[in-house]
C-alpha cells in the first residue's frame, strides 16, 4: 500500500462523505427519533455535568431516577464521544458521525487489503476491490439507517478494526480495541466485534506454518483470549454497571420466543440487492416487536441490508475464487450471521444461554452486519492482476448499478423484477 493509493481512499471518501452529510451542513438532521427523543437529551445533560466538573453517575430526568453510568449508549468513557462533552449537540452529532464513518470507511479498506493476502506494496490492483468494499460497507444501507443511534454508529468501525487486529495477530493492540469497543456503546456490535477478532485469530491459525508444530497452531487462539480478556478487564468501569442495569431492566425478562420477533424473515434477503423493495410488505413477512400504542411508526432499520447489487454479484465471483481455509472462515462467520439474525433454533437459544450478557440482547437483526462484511470481503477477490479483466468488472458493475437503479426507480421494470421473484404484481399487503 503506498501513499498515492491512501490518497484515492481518502478522495472517495469525502466524495461520498459530501453527498450523504450534505443535509448537515445545510442545519438539517437525518433522522427524527432516537436520536432527538433520548440521545439529544442524554447527551446534553452528560455534557452539562462534565463541564461543570461532575462525572453524571446519576440520572434524576428519567424512569423516577436510573444510573446513568449505566447505560453504555451515553459513552461516558469513549474518547470520541468528548466531542458531545466540547461542542454543541446539533455540531458534536455532525463531527461525530462523519469521524466514525471515516473510522469505517478507512478500517474496512486496511481490512479488504490484508485479506486479499498480499502485502507487496506492488500490489495496485487491490486498491480498487479494497476501495469498492469499503465505500460498499461504511455507505451501504444498513450503516445509514444506523446513523439514529450515535452509540451503534461510534461501535460499527470496531468490526472490521478487531477482525484485522485478530487477523495480523496485533495482540496488545486487539486489547486495546476490545476495551474500546466497550465503552464505545453499543453492546450487540461488540459481541460481534469479539466474534470476529476470534474469527481472525482461528483463520491465522489454520493458515500458519508448520503444520506440524501444535504450538504454532494454537498460538493465535491462545493469545486472542488472553488479549480480550486484558480488554475486558480494561473496561470493567463500564461493564460492570452495565450489566447490573441489564439485569434489573425488562430485558432480563425476554423469552426466547420474544427474543426472535427481533428476527428478520427470509425475504429480506431480496434487500441485499435493491433498498426499500419489501417495506411496504414488511408487516406481511415479519412480526413486530411491539404494539402500536409503544412504536408507533415501522422502523426501516431493523431490516435495512442493502449492499449493493454489483458488490453482491462481485461476491459471488469472489465466492467461487476464493481458497478453502479463507471460504471455510468467511462461511463460518456467515453461517453465524445467518443463525442469529433469523433465529434459527436451536442454536439462537444456545447463543442466548451461553454467552454472557447475549440474553438482555435485542434486534438480532442486526446480526446480518456480519454477512455484510463477509460480502464484501468475498468481493474483493474479484481483483485480477491484469488491467483488463479489472476493466471488464468495473464496466459490468456499472451495468448492474444500472440494473439496480432501474428497479429502484422505475415502477415497470420494478414490476417485471416482483412478478418473475415473488410472483406479485404490486408489493401491496392487501
């Protein structure tokens, strides 16, 4: 990797940043809900407290009284989240979202670049998949819709952060990031961020030479428990209360059966693909957590995967490419994706009894982040070293962007596209 190619990376990105964080620097807001109803108010008074020299530990404001500390999405000890300590609300959510989005963007593209398994700085043509997968997953769907939830967008960068760190066998730099990734705020993102470093150290660990040598072999998996066990250990100040509020909160309550309406339906699937082609369908196809009188308005989030059409097709290219021992691990974190995020029992209920704090968990929908990032991982081994048949991709890419912004845009070819896969003339529930 040379300077001119972190350069590009860095161009793309603030091309992008520019077309989706537009609306901010116009004073307008993405979203109105989470983010104005409980992170506006939280935030403010945290930042109000620290700046009059006072850790809030206490929260007066809300349900007669809670511990504020508490609760990990206020991110009391994420050292980005001190721009909401230092700057006003409406500016410290801009700075904020677009410091993260950059974090992910740019862990994403270091992660697709040492997956592809060559480091010689030679190697050009892997910026350009390495590129693609990163603008794929920091700017796809899913990462959007999160953008509600300051805690889950300052979480995200760590997915891809801890699997690289597990991968290049960065120890004492994994445990650091684990500890991070902690008091980052968003919980769920974590398990699946410490899945991942294991997942990365496994894969070093069947790729190592010499076979022969068990403690060559076992090294990785011995040194990434040490290493999330430091993590944790680094951020018991946020764990511990934590999980005591976990435990007195309803959510300590939830059966396995209340567990899985948090779950999507297979045919969300088709949303990997096109955005918004089954919302209009989602209360067909899918439960709804709670009833109209507690959550008024359907939330897209919560089965919002859209990657893009030509990085999905590229994965699949990627899929049929790729070595076994790199296929062997990107399918086991998919297979993991897929158990979790459709409920399939009944290893959702061993996950539930068997990882510690799985159990206070909810919208295991959100467990398809995972498949997302193994798409785009598979999408970069559509790289070929010789310039025409990266032409060739990049000029059926477009093609298939084409494809999938006529179906987006256009009600007749989006008709024929309904008919021919679900054998529906209109996506009318009725």
């Amino acid at each position: 990797m040379t300077a001119r190619e972190l350069k590009r990376a860095g161009a793309l990105f603030l091309i992008a940043a520019l077309a989706f964080l537009y609306p901010l620097l116009k004073g307008n807001a993405h979203f109105v809900g989470d983010i104005t109803y409980s992170f506006q108010p939280w935030l403010t008074y945290a930042a109000q407290e620290i700046q009059a020299g006072r850790f809030p530990l206490w929260n007066p404001y809300s349900a007669c009284g809670e511990l504020f500390v508490g609760n990990p999405q206020i991110m009391l000890f994420n050292p980005t989240a001190a721009l909401f300590w230092i700057f006003p609300f409406t500016t410290a959510n801009g700075l904020f979202l677009f410091l993260s989005q950059a974090l992910l963007f740019f862990f994403t593209y270091l992660l697709a670049r040492r997956w592809a398994g060559r480091r010689n700085p030679g190697q050009a043509h892997l910026h350009a998949p390495a590129a693609l997968a990163a603008l794929a997953f920091a700017w796809g769907g899913f990462t959007v819709s999160q953008w509600e939830f300051p805690s889950a967008v300052g979480t995200l960068p760590f997915l891809p952060l801890l699997f690289l760190l597990g991968l290049g066998e960065f120890w004492v730099a994994l445990s650091v990031g684990v500890a991070l990734a902690f008091t980052a705020g968003y919980v769920q993102f974590v398990h699946y961020g410490v899945f991942l470093a294991v997942a990365g150290a496994a894969h070093a660990a069947i790729t190592r030479r010499p076979f022969h040598r068990w403690t060559a072999r076992w090294s990785p998996l011995i040194w990434v428990g040490v290493a999330l066990g430091a993590g944790i250990l680094l951020s018991l100040a946020q764990i511990l209360p934590s999980w005591e509020m976990a435990r007195q909160s309803f959510r300590a309550a939830l059966s396995p059966a209340e567990a899985r309406h948090f779950s999507l339906a297979p045919i969300f699937l088709l949303k990997l693909w096109v955005p918004w082609i089954t919302n209009t369908t989602a209360l067909v196809f899918q439960q709804v957590p709670f009833g109209p009188e507690f959550w008024p308005i359907q939330r897209s989030w919560l089965s919002t995967l859209f990657l893009g059409t030509g990085v999905c097709l590229l994965s699949i290219v990627g899929i049929l490419r790729t070595p076994f021992r790199k296929t062997l691990t990107l399918g086991t974190v998919a297979l993991a994706a897929g158990i979790l995020a459709f409920g399939v029992e009944p290893f959702f209920g061993w996950a539930r009894s068997l990882v510690p704090g799985f159990r206070y968990l909810t919208h295991f929908a959100n467990a398809s982040v995972l498949g997302l990032l193994c798409l785009t991982l598979w999408s970069t081994e559509g790289a070929h070293q010789r310039r025409g048949r990266n032409a060739l991709l990049a000029l059926v890419t477009l093609g298939l962007l084409g494809i999938s912004l006529g179906l987006t845009f256009f009600t007749g070819i989006r008709a024929l596209a309904l008919r021919w896969l679900l054998g529906l003339a209109t996506l009318n529930p009725a």
